[in-house]
C-alpha cells in the first residue's frame, strides 16, 4: 500500500478510507475494467447497427476497439490477466463470469462474421485464436514503435478475414 500510495501521491491512510485492503482496489480496479470491456461491446454493436455495417464489419470494429482500449489499458490488462487469483472467492467468479461473457460475445460476433467458418466445435478455439493476437499486446506492441495500436489491429482484422473468409 505504501507504494501504491506513494505512486498516487497521497498516503496509506487516505487510501484505507476508501479502501479496506489491497485486494479491495484490485476488485475495484478489474470490476471497472471487466464493466469497461462489456460497456464497448454493447457500443460497438450499437454503433455497427446504426451505421448499418455488415457483421464481418462489425467483428473488425470489435478488433479495432479492443485494441484502442488496450492501448492506453496497459496495468489494468496485466491485472486482469496475471491477478484475479488474489481475489476471494465470490469477487473473482464475478471477474471470471464477466470474462466469460466477454468471449462470449466475441463468439457471437466471430460466428455472425464466419457462419460458414465458425462451427459450433470450433467456434471456441477461432475465438481464442483472436484473443491470442491481441490479448498479448501488453508485452511487445509498444504506441511509439514501428507499428502502433491502430495499425496493428488492422493487422489482425486483414489475417483473420482472410483465413476465414470462405473460398470466393
């Protein structure tokens, strides 16, 4: 805590007033996150919706999205990967839960996307495939490299329509 605190350039005991232990600011800091990743989901399919885009669009706007949001998500994402061990019991099912929901509703997109491609047996590794492209990015993908956020979502949007466009 004390080098949390320092870091926010205030002290312990502020902290303890709003919170009750480290583990508490972790729930915090994944509840906001995890509700922050289902909150662009929702304002990707509206958006795609009111835009009229087709759903193979719509999937590349997820990518894109996500790969925004990472950006400038670095300690939240390594958090959400690396910590959600350190929570008890009932607050990491409700982190894993909203996890869960979010492959969920990548499935449903990539299937939409791909329905000759996405079957219901390989619907889980397809979405797990793209998961594995950008969830990652935290450890090489730096904004002031060679290639940044944008450039390489669209990266990852051109290899998979053009691994599971159908033979046209």
């Amino acid at each position: 805590m004390a080098e949390l605190a320092a870091a926010c350039g205030t002290s312990k005991a502020r902290l303890y007033h709003y919170y009750a232990s480290k583990e508490a600011i972790l729930f915090d800091l994944l509840d906001r996150y995890t509700k922050r990743l289902m909150l662009i989901i929702a304002e990707v399919e509206g958006a795609s919706q009111r835009r009229g885009l087709s759903e193979r669009e719509t999937f590349a706007e997820l990518i894109r999205a996500f790969l925004a949001e990472y950006e400038t998500s670095h300690s939240r994402h390594v958090a959400l990967l690396n910590d959600v061990k350190y929570l008890v019991d009932a607050q990491r099912e409700i982190i894993l839960n909203r996890q869960r929901d979010v492959v969920a509703a990548f499935a449903r997109q990539l299937s939409r996307a791909y329905p000759e491609r996405a079957t219901r047996e390989n619907q889980t590794a397809l979405t797990m495939m793209v998961f594995g492209m950008i969830n990652w990015t935290f450890t090489w993908l730096k904004p002031d490299g060679r290639m940044g956020y944008p450039e390489f979502a669209e990266q990852v949007v051109a290899v998979v329509d053009r691994g599971l466009r159908a033979s046209e």
